[in-house]
C-alpha cells in the first residue's frame, strides 16, 4: 500500500488549435467561408494570436470551445475527483472499483498528516485496517459464491477517499480557463489546485498564445475577490468588499 504521486500527462490536443480558434472568431465577423479563413491564416500563428487575444479580451469567449485537451492523470484521490467532476462541460473515463480489484491499494496522503509523524503512523495505520477488511469481505463473499465485479462492488464500500484512482480528463480551452480561475485559487483544497497547476503548465507550454496569462480569478482582475477573511494576499482586496 504504497504512498501515490500526483502524474499528469498530455495525451492529445487538437491540430491547428490556434488556427481553428481564429477562423471560429473571424466567422462570426465575415461572409468568408471558414475553410478558406482556415486555410489562409494557418501559418501566420502571430497574427492569430493578436486577433484572438483582441477578441476574448472584450468577452468573445465561444471559439475557444473548438479546441480541447485530453489529460491522463494518476496518483490523485477519490476526494479529488469527486470535485474533479464537478466540472460538468467535460469528459470523464475513471478507473473503475467495481471492474478492478483493489488489493494493496495505493493511496494519497495530505501534507498537514504527512508533516506530523502521529497523525502519519495513524493513517498508515487506519489504511492497513481498511485494506484487510476489505480483502476479508471478499474473502467472506466468495464463500457464499459472490465473486469478480459482484464482489467488488459491495466490498469498495469500505474503501477510503484517499484511494488512488486513475482518470481521463478532455476539457475545452474556454472550460480550462473557467477552471484554472477556481482550482488554481489559494482557496482551492489542496490536491485538486496541485493538479490545476500541474495542467495549467502544459496548456501553457503547448497553447501559450491562450494560457500565458490564466490562473486564479485574481491574475485576470488584477484583485482578490474572496475579501478580507480569505484573501492570501497575492493581490489587494477589491474596495467594495473590505469591511468599512
């Protein structure tokens, strides 16, 4: 039952992204077809880019749903993508308890226990009992003839959030951002703003003409919006919502 790492990796991204969301932005403005804007601009990425920066800096934000990223991502928690799927306009394909047996199952481990040696022996402790519970149920069910996926799911009962598990995230750059806003914000728990800075760096690096400038809500109001009682202090406090 060993302790899990956070792995993101970039499995797919749309051809021509920045091409695609500019022909998408210039339909909307021009009687030209599509297909020949497309064709036309493909390889001028610079001023594509200073179109649609112009264009969804005054709100224009559709196109940017034409383009989409696909994740895998390990080493996380079923409390993280039980957040994680909050996230309605996106795709989910998660590993499922019910189809794979979970023997000796790995696990996450917040920093706050991890930093105190008690609370760490406990936990380790507490993973230990859930796992032979768990092995001695299906133990238990197999006696009586209950077994493979019917087993499995009844004995996952037991199982803990800080269960590792295993998804399939595809997102548009428009919900990316909307997601970056929230899960990037000091205010995010923990692990699911480590994996939102983990998937910002790599829309960053391969669609920075979209991403350099995204993150938390702050870093596109240049102010902290949570107020006095939850700000960290990255950016002023926006005057309306300070106490008077």
């Amino acid at each position: 039952m060993p302790k899990s790492k956070l792995n993101v990796k970039l499995l797919d991204l749309t051809d021509n992204a920045l091409a695609l969301i500019y022909a998408s932005c210039r339909q909307c403005y021009s009687a030209e077809f599509g297909g020949d804007i497309f064709e036309k601009i493909k390889e001028d990425r610079k001023k594509q880019a200073a179109f649609i920066a112009k264009i969804v800096s005054s709100g224009h934000e559709s196109p940017l749903e034409h383009v989409k990223f696909t994740f895998a991502v390990e080493g996380v928690s079923r409390a993280l993508t039980h957040q994680l799927v909050r996230h309605r306009m996106a795709s989910y394909s998660q590993q499922s308890q019910r189809y794979v047996k979970e023997n000796d199952f790995d696990y996450i481990i917040p920093p706050s226990i991890e930093s105190d040696p008690s609370a760490l022996e406990e936990f380790g402790r507490t993973m230990s009992a859930i796992q032979g519970s768990y092995t001695r149920i299906l133990e238990m069910l197999a006696k009586k003839g209950v077994s493979g996926e019917a087993a499995n799911q009844d004995a996952r009962f037991v199982l803990p959030q800080a269960a590792e598990t295993k998804i399939i995230v595809t997102m548009n750059c428009r919900e990316l951002l909307h997601f970056f806003k929230y899960r990037c914000c000091a205010r995010a728990q923990w692990e699911i703003r480590n994996l939102a800075q983990k998937m910002l760096s790599v829309c960053q690096e391969n669609l920075p003409e979209i991403f350099s400038a995204a993150g938390a809500k702050c870093v596109y109001l240049g102010f902290c919006p949570e107020g006095e009682r939850f700000t960290c202090g990255r950016f002023p406090v926006k005057e309306a919502n300070k106490k008077t």
